[in-house]
C-alpha cells in the first residue's frame, strides 16, 4: 500500500506517472470528484501491487528469521520496511513492520441505521466481503422493558443471509429525545423489567431470523452497575448459542461514579459478552470544542486498559466514518461523512493538516466572519488504528456507520484484510 500526500503545486497527472496508476483508479479509490481537485495535504490511497504491511511487538525468544518465516516473507523485506533496525539485535516490546502475502485476519461489524430499502440492500451487497457482522440499528424498548422493532427490517435480515454477513439485532436505550439513562435505569433496577427485556429481546432475534445482538446502552446511571451486569449474563444465558456483542463508552481507567463510563465493568462485561467493543470515537464529541475524533493516543491506553480485563480475542474497536465540522467560537457540530469532509476540503481550497500525535487530518475554513474546524479520518489514520488491531491481536473492529461514505477506507480492507466469516 503506498500512501501519497498532495505537496504544493503537484497534479493527478504527475502522480499518476509518478505511481504508474491510472487516473481514473485514483480519483475512484479516493472518492475524487474532478482530476484537477487537489489540496495540499489531501492523503491519496494509490493503488499498487505492494504488499500489505503487518505490525508486530517483539515478544521473548522472537528472532528475524522465525519471524520471516511466521510471515512468509524474508530478511532483506523485513529490514527495507525497517530502516535502522539491527535485526541481530531486536529487543521485547520493539515495534517492527513486516511486508507479508498474509494478510492481518479479524471480525469487522458495521453499524446500518437503514435509509430507503433499495439504496441500503445495494449498499450490504457491495460490502459482502468486508463485513463479518451487520448490526440493524433498529431496536428500543419500553418502560416495562420490551423491546420492540422500529422499521421493517426482514428484507434486510434475508439480505444479509445470502452475502454471508451475518446479522445482529441492535438494541438501544433510545427515545426521540436521544439516549436515555432514564429509561436504562428504570428497567434495569427492576427484575421484573430485566426479564421481560431479556425475554422480548431473545423472541425478537429467533422470531425476526437474526443471528445474535448488539447492546448499545448508553448513560446508564451508575447505580446500575452490577443490575447492568446480572442483565448481560441473563441474557447471554437465554440467547444460548446465538452472538452476544456489547458496546460500551471508551475508558482508560476504571471510574465507578462516572455518569458516562461508571457503569461499564469491563470484567464482567467481557465475561458476559462473546464480544465487547469500545466506543473509540467522539474523543471531539458533539458541541465540545474542535478536537480529534479518535486520536490515537487515547484510544491506545483505551485498549491497553481493557486488555487488563478481557482478552484479546473479545474485544473490538470502534473506527468513524465521519467527521465533525465546528463553529470555532460556538461549537455548532456539524456531522459529515469523510469522503464529505475530505471533499469539502477541496472545494473550500483549503489545505489539510496532519495531527502526528492524534494521527489524525484536520483543516479550518471560513464561513463569512466564522471560523470553522473540521476533524475526521483518511488512509493515514485508517492505516495506523488498522495497526493497532495487529500489534494487540484484537478481535477486530466496529464501524459507526457504513452508509457513510469512506472509499479510502473500503480500499484499504480489500487490499489489507482478511474478513473472517462464519464458517
């Protein structure tokens, strides 16, 4: 995979020759609207015949050549990807790159919050074969605790069915004013109200012809803690063999009286749970100042702490495909997607910058008088959060949301991942 950023002056055509790639593979791959938009800073996917990179931590009793060899790839590769390095002499916890035909394997789930039926089943069909699950964001229940559909999904279900994606009813504590720590509450302080959720949520999957669940309870009042917990073990228990998976707020420490994470015991979630991701996004949250959506930094010591309580094998997370456009001054958000967000960079003229702590492109533009900041995600960041995944052997990863559209993105999976399946 090679990555080109825009330097000044430069055009399609001499990167292009430069590559040795087609225009027209250029602009599609890269979401570009006309051969002559470009900005400074604007980060191209090229599309080439490399070898995909993997990334590694060094481990005890490690050594260039077993390594070579695990990769089916060989000393002289190893150590162009790595100038610098003594390979006689590596050293634990060392992070290294290794150029393999062996692709990095993981779980990819995509979040639907479904739109116009043709649209959104053309949509699963392009992404059959990057996509393990496919989480149906239509799902809420009462104040009694029962759940219930909120559009007509079958078509989708059957869809997904006959991609080989495998489907998961997704759930949430939410209401037409947002998510509520209300209604969350209410139900999961009351037994009787547990079980009925647990109850209509398991009728719902067998009876609508899903294969598991995604839990998406947000701002769960923190008393509800182990009532949280009780909940996801019963309802594991009821669900059988059928996929457990459960999101939840992003912490680097454990903070029990927090409103946002207080209710999260990573511990016994994953101990619940099949799978358990962690929101890594909206680091720049909606109405917060301008600020990475998920930086690298924090969503590192984010994994580093909840492989302190689940392993690896369990836990996913969490990749945007948006961007945030802010009033510097007022914090008025503004979602978009991040082909929106890298286009609109170019349409404004506008250069884009790269954060190298939060691994993150940012620009600013302005409207009239008004001052505006947008963070969002391309190749480069994409690339490095795909790292991650290798270097701590996660399970893999969640996407908020796949009707967003991010071509750099879908590139990158194609050529880069192998996206398991259920066998």
């Amino acid at each position: 995979m090679t990555v080109h950023v825009v330097g000044s002056g430069e055009d399609l055509w001499s990167i292009s020759k430069r590559y040795r790639v087609s225009i027209n593979s250029i602009m599609s791959v890269n979401g570009l609207t006309s051969a002559t938009a470009l900005v400074t800073g604007l980060a191209l996917y090229i599309p080439d015949n490399t070898l995909p990179i993997r990334v590694y931590r060094i481990e005890a009793g490690d050594d260039i050549w077993k390594l070579a060899k695990a990769f089916n790839s060989n000393l002289s590769t190893i150590e162009a990807a790595n100038p610098g390095i003594d390979p006689k002499h590596l050293h634990i916890g060392q992070i290294i790159h290794i150029p393999s035909p062996i692709k990095l394997k993981m779980n990819i789930l995509g979040f639907l919050v479904p739109s116009e039926i043709t649209t959104t089943l053309s949509l699963i069909e392009s992404l059959s074969k990057q996509l393990t699950y496919l989480a149906v964001v239509a799902y809420s229940f009462t104040n009694q605790g029962f759940a219930y559909n909120q559009i007509e999904d079958s078509a989708i279900v059957l869809k997904c069915k006959q991609v080989n994606i495998t489907p998961l009813l997704m759930i949430r504590n939410f209401t037409t004013q947002g998510f509520s720590p209300e209604l969350a509450g209410g139900v999961l302080e009351n037994q009787t109200y547990r079980e009925n959720l647990v109850a209509s949520i398991v009728t719902l999957t067998r009876q609508r012809g899903f294969e598991g669940v995604s839990l998406d309870f947000e701002f769960i009042p923190p008393a509800r803690r182990n009532d949280f917990n009780l909940f996801l073990a019963d309802l594991k228990s009821a669900l059988g063999d059928l996929l457990l998976q459960v999101n939840v707020h992003a912490k680097a420490a454990d903070l029990p009286t927090n409103r946002i994470v207080g209710a999260y015991d990573y511990a016994a979630i994953g101990k619940a749970a099949d799978l358990m991701a962690v929101m890594t996004i909206d680091y720049g949250y909606p109405s917060g100042p301008p600020a990475p959506i998920a930086p690298y930094e924090w969503i590192e010591q984010v994994i580093q702490y909840a492989l302190t309580q689940l392993p690896p094998q369990k836990l996913l997370m969490a990749l945007p495909l948006y961007g945030y456009d802010k009033d510097a001054t007022t914090y008025t958000t503004r979602g978009l997607s991040v082909l929106a967000a890298q286009n609109q960079a170019i349409s404004k003229r506008t250069t884009i910058q790269f954060d190298n702590t939060a691994k993150s492109p940012w620009y600013r533009y302005w409207l009239g008088t008004k001052e505006h900041i947008v963070w969002f995600a391309d190749i480069r960041s994409y690339t490095e959060k795909y790292n991650l995944i290798d270097i701590y052997k996660l399970a893999g990863l969640t996407l908020w949301q796949i009707s967003l559209s991010a071509p750099q993105h879908w590139a990158y999976v194609s050529k880069n991942i192998s996206v398991l399946k259920k066998s």
